[in-house]
C-alpha cells in the first residue's frame, strides 16, 4: 500500500537543519504515527514521502519556504514603545521573548520604530532554514 492522502503511516525519522543539528528524531521519541494529509507533519515532508511504500527509505532536503516557512513570510504587528522597559534600547534586528495571554512563550524580532511604535515580525527559530529529513516506512493502512 503506498502513502496517499487519508492513510496511517508509520516511519522512523529524523529532521534537522540543513548542516546542524538534529530537531526531532525517532531514535528519542520512537517512531510517528500520523494520518498523512491531516496537518500533523510539515506538508513539504508529506509531498516527499507521498507515494512510498512500506520498506522505502529516503533522505533529502525541504526548502526553508516548505518547512517553517521565511522571516518575511512570518506575520507582524505594532506593538506600543511604552510595553518594552523603558532602559532597553530598541533597535531593528534585536530579539525579544515574551509570553502570550495563555502563558505560552513567543518571541519577535524589532523590524521598524516608528516614534512611540515599534512593528514587529513573530520570530520561529526554524524560520529561513532548510531542513534536512531521513525516513524509513514502517506501515501503511486505512485509518481506524
């Protein structure tokens, strides 16, 4: 059975960025189970592996507009001077974290002062990075 779009797959894995360091791998968390199509792994993975059957091995690179995506492509938004400490020197190019209402930590990038507001581009730390990815097809079925 090859991998299309509604079916189980299971694969070993492993991504990281292109000429450094390893981000997720089943050789720590075992292998992924997922229903490929769902949104559960990066689609540029999934447009790679569509197709495979069982048994397949492949290894390769997504492109960094693919996989998390570019700086450019990340939303902005103005956020008031007067939410920055009033001792930190603003400047385009420095990074803040923050947390969000949830509690949940996000950080951004300085992109542009304007006066008393300063626009901000969300920053992931994956952004404009290509990622390398190997996997190896376990199995392949009709969902559950």
């Amino acid at each position: 059975m090859k991998i299309e779009q509604g079916r189980r797959v299971k694969m070993e894995y492993e991504l990281g960025v292109e000429g450094g360091e390893v981000i997720e791998s089943s050789a720590s968390r075992g292998p992924i189970d997922y229903l490929h199509g769902s949104g559960e792994m990066l689609p540029g993975l999934e447009r790679r592996i569509d197709g495979l059957e069982v048994g397949a091995a492949q290894e390769g690179v997504i492109p960094a507009a693919e996989a998390y995506g570019t700086e450019e492509a990340l939303p902005s938004m103005t956020i008031p001077r007067s939410h920055f400490p009033s001792t930190e020197a603003l400047e385009p190019g420095k990074l803040f974290e923050a947390k969000d209402p949830a509690g949940h930590a996000i950080s951004f990038k300085v992109t542009e002062i304007r006066g008393d507001e300063v626009l901000v581009r969300l920053h992931h730390p994956l952004a404009g990075k290509n990622i390398r990815y190997r996997v190896k097809i376990l199995d392949v079925s009709a969902p559950s």
